[in-house]
C-alpha cells in the first residue's frame, strides 16, 4: 500500500509541474527554466565542497518547507546544468531519485552532530557531504573526525546548541541514509506531499532565471 501511496502522490506532483504540452512526444524536451550560470553538480565537487547547485537545491527546500536549515546528501545530485535553458530532462536528472522532503526538529547539538559527519570523511570525495542553507559552518580538516567545527551559524546568529531548529531534508537522509543516524533519531515533523524534484522543477519555472552562487557557506580553515 505504502508503494502505491507514493507512486499516487507522484503523479500528482507530476501533473503539477507540467503543462499539458509536457505529455506529448518530446515532452523531455520542455524547457522549465533558465540558469545564468552553469549549475555545478559535478560528482567531485557536491561530495567535497560548497557549490552553486547545492545551495539552489537546498534554497528550494528551505523556502518551500519554511525550515530554519536544509541539507541535502552531495550523493544525491546526479547532474550539471550548462547556462541557458534547462529542460525537464536536465532537471530530472539533477534530482533524479524523487525523494519525498522531511522536516525535522533538531537541537543545535544534533546539528553540529549532523554536519561533523557530513565532513568526517574529508578531503576524500563522499556522497555524505552536505550541500546546505541557512546555515554556514567553519572547520578544520587536520583535526580528529567529529572534532573538526569550529564555528557555526543559522542565518546571521551562532547556533545555540539547546535551541531546537527545524531542518529540512530528504526521506534517504531523514531515515539515517548514508550513516546520519542523527537524524533518523530526530523528531520528525512532516513529510511533504510533493517530492524533491517537483519542488525544484517548479522553482525553475517559477523563478528563472537563476544565478545561484557559492556565497562561502562551507568555510574549510588551515
């Protein structure tokens, strides 16, 4: 049931984002927006540092949910974007696994949990690095894992470590995907009922075009 539950809602989500002219011959061929700049999905960039791509994803998700943070697994986006039209095809494939978007209650410690497993495998290249928003952090690379932050903040202000914040993400993550066992512990406060793609599908078409740029949210110190 829960298979067909889902397979319902991405229809309709699919029904959403498109016009009717989508379901003709060609419909991959739709052009849903327009970046000026090329959207860095590259695998060796979204699993090691900041990039453009990431912070559109995670600004989607942030904006849609009304969450205080989001984060989303470098693993998860699939593609690059060269400047110009972006056509449903393209942003498929940048999202490519539809993963439903999960908000959670965080405190500022789980938080900080969170992140320092995102980089716990750093300099190596690994789909556990997080793209984020609403957040920017600073770590140090020649310290132990789990002890390499060294400073954090949520908009303009320090994270406070016994505050709760409400993070948005995707169901892989929410569920302890890719080892974050922190946030499969969280309290999980909705699951939204159009999936990750269809949320960035319908940013492109109703905000491009897009000029994301990397604006040093991810800070490695040396």
């Amino acid at each position: 049931m829960k298979g067909n539950h889902r397979t319902a809602i991405r229809i309709v989500c699919l029904i959403t984002v498109l016009t009717l002219a989508a379901f003709s011959a060609g419909a991959l061929d739709t052009v849903v927006g327009e970046t000026g700049l090329m959207l860095n999905g590259l695998r060796e960039h979204v699993r090691s540092q900041e990039t453009n791509l990431g912070n559109l994803v995670t600004d989607v998700l942030r904006q849609r949910t009304g969450a205080d943070i989001a984060v989303y697994n470098g693993g998860g986006i699939r593609a690059s974007a060269e400047m110009g039209e972006i056509t449903l095809e393209a942003a498929m494939d940048i999202l490519a696994f539809q993963n439903d978007v999960v908000t959670l209650q965080m405190t500022g410690a789980q938080v900080v949990e969170m992140i320092e497993h995102g980089i716990s495998a750093y300099p190596d290249v690994s789909g556990r690095f997080l793209q984020v928003s609403g957040i920017r952090f600073y770590f140090n690379p020649a310290r132990p894992a789990g002890q390499r932050i060294t400073r954090v903040f949520v908009g303009d202000s320090p994270l406070v470590r016994n505050r709760n914040y409400t993070v948005a993400t995707n169901e892989f993550l929410a569920a302890g995907g890719d080892g974050y066992a922190v946030l499969e512990q969280a309290r999980q406060l909705e699951i939204f009922d159009i999936h990750d793609q269809a949320m960035f599908i319908q940013y492109l078409q109703q905000n491009s075009p897009v000029f994301p740029r990397v604006e040093g949210r991810i800070v490695i110190e040396r």
